[in-house]
C-alpha cells in the first residue's frame, strides 16, 4: 500500500501551485502552472487583466480552471500515485470571488471524467472575469456601506476592517449596481478560496471564516453575516453565500470526477480552503503572541490576537488555526521600494554600504526619527519624507548614515504601533518571524529588538535563522 501523502493548493495571482507532502512534513512532489507563459491563450498580464479605467482588476475564471486540469494532467504524466492522497486543501488569493450561474450546482455534481474540468464548466459563471484584491474600483460601495450601518469605525467593530475597496462586499454591491440582471442570474458566490475547494468537492463549499472575514459582510465575533451589511450591498445575499464554516472543517469526500479520472481514492478528504494570508498565518505556525512580517515589495505584518480592538487601520481576521482568536493584519506600501530607494541616495546603490552604516549608527538614532513613504501609504495615509531631530523640530535632510537608520527604525517602530492599536501585545514567549527579500539582510534584521525592548521579561538576543529566515528569541 503506497505511503499516504497530502495535498497543499495556491491558487495566487500568477500562478497555480501544488505541493504534495508525507506523514513527516517531508516535500514529494511540487509543481506550478504559470498563467501568463503556460496559459497565453488568456492574454493576462501577471495573472490579471487591468482595465481602462486602471481601476478595475480582473482574472478570467476559466483560467483558474483550465489550470488545474493542466497541472492534474502533469502530475499523472509524472507518474503521481493519487491513490495515497488521504486529504487536500489550500488557499486562495484574498478577496477576489467568483459568482455561479443558476444551474452550475448540478454541472460540477455531475462532470464528465472524460472531459476536462474547464469544458464542463465553460458555461457555469455568470461574471466570466472576476474581481481580485488589486481592484480598486468600488470607492462609492465603501462609502455607502460605511454610511448605511454608522460610520467606518462601527463597520471595522463589526467585521474587522473598515470598508475597502477590493473587500467582497463592496464588489458585490457594484455589480449589483452595475449589472442586477447578471447578479440576478447568480447562484452561489464563491471566495478564490472555497471556489478551489469547489471544484475538489463537486459541490459548493462553503466560505471559511478566516477568508470570510476579509469581506465587509462577517460578524467576527459571532462568526455568521452581518445582515445590515448584507442588506448593503444586495438583496437575498445571505442564500448566495451559503452558511460560513471554521477554516479547518472537513467538508467532505473528494468528487468522483477525480476518482475516475486521476484516480484519487473516493476516500480523499477535502478540507475547506482559506485565504493566502490566513494560511501564512497556519504554515508559519504563529502562535499566541507571535509576529510575522513579510518585507517585500510592501511589508505585511500579521499577528495571533486573542482580545482584538479593531480600528480604522489594519484588519482583524478570525484566527485559521483556532476559531475562538484572530489575527491582525497590517499592510504597509512602502517597503523594499522604500529601502531600496535610500540604499540608492544614501550608500551608493550598495546593501553593504547600507549595512555599515546601520551598523555606525546607534539604537534610537540619538533621538533622529524619520518617516518614510514615497507613494501614498495605507497605514497610515500619509505621503511624502517627514524628519524629527531630537528636539522634536522637523528638518529638511539627515546625515546619510543618521537617515538610513531612522528609515529602518522609522519602518519598524510604526509596525508595532499600529499592532498595539489593534490589540496586540509582547508576551514572554513572543517570537518574531520575518520572510520576504529584505529578511536576508541581517543589518536590517537586527533592528526588530526595539520592537520587543522595553519589556523587561525579553531580555534574550534577537539572532537570525539563515535556513529559513527566522528570528526568534
């Protein structure tokens, strides 16, 4: 009997990846489908198409489809045993959805193993481009969501976030707007995330509640739809999105589809999917108290809350990995863009030179602070260079060395301000994970301890993980 073995699905923005791994955690097989370059017939670019407006983001949803059947039929060339498949999940690219036409149900119940999946499905969407989290087109949906349920602060205390404008809800209510009829038409709306997960079950899964709750349409607290946010943004919304369920539910077995035609065992579970940034979260194995933060091209901060105090900055999402917390979630624009542009006017282009200096300066910069954002930020929304000596008098330039510091000092200190806005606080046992391009500068790296500093209790050293870029006490 073939050793069992689990599945692990991305369907990201660029691509679609599988990683397929033993009892141990040990990787066995791992593939991807590129859209651009394995799909061209879709002409996107990245994965997405930008409209005239420059507003508005969309992906084909076929695409997402004939994705899989190319990867399923790459692995069964591979000679992939899907007989050892126990169970599968993944995640999805947050806030996009996808909207089922009236009778779908019943085609993807009912699909021909001797056709690929997306011919089966060709005719089931009723919104054949779907909106993505690069959408920023609903600015008037956000403002009469806020308003119909009392203001920005009340919607982030009811669901987590202020309203924004690639949130599901706020899509919804445009293309009600927009397009009644074709909402009309519509039978089931799905997340990125349970729409994976659909096409494993043959049926409709439901939504999860960590994805869910980057909506504007969850109860967090209470883990069901907020009806006056329903009421908001479409009528009879509730039945379209179907009852949300804890991110880690067993939904079902595997559709038979896959049984007769890559031979999956008909005992294969399907466990609900989630959002990429919830499933961070669970495959970094936060816990209580922990930070994560990815220093990219913008830097992500998230976070294991067990009390959250939801604000108009950042987002409060139901915990993956345990139903009864959250996490937090805080996105800041001006990351490696942001270093990468100082490194250029301060050390001639060179991360070494950029590292001694750090390293010639001091912690706390002599009272030099600086803060940073070259295009318009989100947390907070701010633009431009603002410098403080340490009489607190703003200043038009610093020392190179004195401004690479308070750039890196800057960036970090405003992350843990905004974390304890939402509730967050250090914990003996806090650890701090970074991953992302910046995280293999250990300069850099070592500026995290000011986070931690003023607790007596965290007195250990901050010290850097090379494997797996990791800091940890």
């Amino acid at each position: 009997m073939a050793a069992p073995c689990y599945l692990g699905w991305d369907f990201s923005t660029q691509q679609l990846k599988v990683i397929a791994i033993d009892e141990q955690l040990r990787v066995i097989y791992e593939d991807n489908v590129h859209f651009d370059k394995d799909l061209p017939e879709f002409k996107t670019q990245s994965g997405v198409y930008i409209h005239s407006d420059r507003l508005t983001v969309t992906s084909p949803v076929l695409m997402w489809v004939k994705a899989l059947d190319m990867i399923l039929e790459k692995m069964k060339s591979s000679g992939f045993n899907f007989s050892q498949v126990r169970a599968l999940s993944g995640a999805g690219q947050q806030h996009g959805s996808v909207y089922w036409k009236k009778g779908s149900m019943q085609i993807l119940k009912n699909a021909s193993a001797e056709l690929p999946l997306h011919q089966s499905l060709q005719a089931c969407f009723s919104v054949s481009n779907s909106p993505i989290w690069m959408d920023s087109s609903t600015a008037s949906q956000c403002s009469a969501l806020e308003k119909a349920v009392g203001g920005a602060q009340h919607l982030a205390s009811i669901t987590g976030s202020r309203a924004y404008e690639r949130f599901t809800g706020n899509q919804i209510a445009k293309i009600y707007g927009q397009n009644p009829e074709v909402y009309m038409e519509t039978e089931r709306i799905s997340l990125v995330s349970s729409f994976a997960a659909s096409l494993f079950l043959g049926a409709y899964a439901p939504i999860d509640y960590s994805d869910g709750s980057g909506m504007n349409l969850l109860q967090i607290w209470e883990k069901v739809w907020s009806s006056s946010c329903l009421d908001a943004c479409a009528p009879g919304l509730k039945e379209k999105l179907g009852c949300p369920v804890p991110s880690h539910s067993v939904l079902g077995p595997i559709s038979p589809y896959y049984s007769q035609r890559y031979g999956f065992s008909p005992d294969c579970k399907v466990v609900a999917f989630t959002g990429d940034n919830p499933a961070s979260l669970a495959g970094m194995r936060l816990q209580e108290g922990d930070i994560a933060i990815s220093l990219g091209t913008s830097d992500t901060l998230f976070l294991w809350i067990q009390e959250p105090t939801p604000a108009l900055e950042g987002h409060i999402l139901c915990n993956p990995v345990d139903s009864q917390t959250y996490m937090a979630l805080l996105c800041f624009k001006n990351g490696s863009l942001m270093r990468e542009r100082v490194r250029d006017d301060c050390a001639s282009g060179s991360w070494d030179e950029f590292s001694k200096a750090l390293s010639s300066t001091v912690a706390g910069n002599n009272g030099n602070l600086g803060f940073y954002f070259d295009v318009m930020e989100i947390t907070p929304e701010a633009v431009g260079i603002h410098r403080f000596n340490k009489d607190n008098q703003k200043v038009s330039v610093f020392p190179k060395e004195v401004e690479i510091r308070a750039l890196i000092e800057g960036q970090f200190m405003a992350k843990r301000i905004h974390a304890e806005k939402l509730g967050y606080k250090v914990m003996p046992r806090t650890r701090i994970l970074a991953t992302g391009g910046a995280s293999h500068n250990r300069k850099i790296l070592q500026l995290y301890r000011p986070l931690l500093k003023r607790y007596a209790e965290l007195e250990q050293k901050v010290i850097y993980n090379p494997t797996s870029s990791c800091l940890a006490k």
